[in-house]
C-alpha cells in the first residue's frame, strides 16, 4: 500500500511525501531486507536473544524494544476523496 501527502490539506504538510507499507510475513525475511537496504525501518519480532545480538552487533540499526499486548493498525477513511 502506498500513502502520499495531501498538499492541499489546510495544515502543516507532514515531512515524509511517501510513504509504502509493505507486508513481510517471515521475520528473517524482514531482517534480510533491513540489512540490504530494501526497506527502512520494520515491526520486528524477535524471538531469541541471538536474533536481538545480530542486530544490535550492526551500527546501521538503532534497536528499540517495547513490551506490549496492543494491536497496530493503520485505519484510512477512504470514502471521502481529498
């Protein structure tokens, strides 16, 4: 899915113009494309201490940990056109 900024929108622009979401199922895969550049950031589960040693070990990564029970969505009113 890709979202794109509304430059007519009344307030303050938001920085990023684009933005594309992709859905990586498989946490390696996720990782893999990390590494080589092919996404930006990513929502990473990380199951085992070895998998969070890996990426911390890179200085290419800032690693953020949060124990939570919530949900993540992105919710677009795409009824009424901009």
């Amino acid at each position: 899915m890709v979202v794109t900024r509304y430059d007519g929108y009344p307030d303050p622009a938001p920085r990023a113009a684009r933005i594309e979401v992709r859905i990586i199922p498989a946490t390696p895969t996720r990782l893999n494309a990390l590494h080589v550049g092919e996404i930006g950031w990513a929502f990473v589960n990380l199951d085992s201490a070895a998998e969070i040693a890996e990426v911390r070990s890179n200085p290419a990564f800032r690693v953020t940990q949060v124990r939570t029970s919530s949900v993540f969505g992105l919710h677009l009113d795409i009824r009424v056109t901009p």
